[in-house]
C-alpha cells in the first residue's frame, strides 16, 4: 500500500480537477430488493462449508478493513 501525501500544489485547478473526475451512473432507476437485515444471511454463510459472507457487508469503511485484515491470514 503506498500514501501519497496531496497538497493543494499536486491538486491542479478547479478546472483541471473536474475534467479528470466523471461521475457515470449506469442505471438509477434500478430497483433492488431491499433485504431486513436480521442477521439469518451471516449466520447461514458461516454454518455452511465452506463459509461465507455476502459481499454487500465488505462495502463500508469496517467492512474494508476487515477484508484487509482476512487478507493477511495464512490460511485465505
């Protein structure tokens, strides 16, 4: 993992900035099942073999960094 520390020098322009950044939404009216969240998908994924997790629970700040974390297990 490399940190790259930004100043306001490396930023560029406003304009600069924006050219580089475009925000593509493929598909907004897109209308998923919205699921309660109980917890009977974990604990059906971890009685299973092998074990598993859905992966919208790897999609948060915490979720990341317990995906980091399984990464350096030996055994993954």
């Amino acid at each position: 993992m490399t940190i790259v520390q930004v100043t306001q020098e490396n930023l560029g322009s406003q304009d600069e900035r924006e050219d580089r950044l475009e925000i593509n939404y493929l598909n907004n009216n897109l209308n998923l099942p919205t699921n309660s969240i109980d917890g009977q998908d974990i604990i059906s994924g971890l009685t299973q073999t092998p074990k598993s997790l859905p992966p919208r629970y790897f999609y948060d700040d915490r979720g990341s960094q317990l995906f980091e974390k399984i990464c350096e297990l030996p055994e993954y």
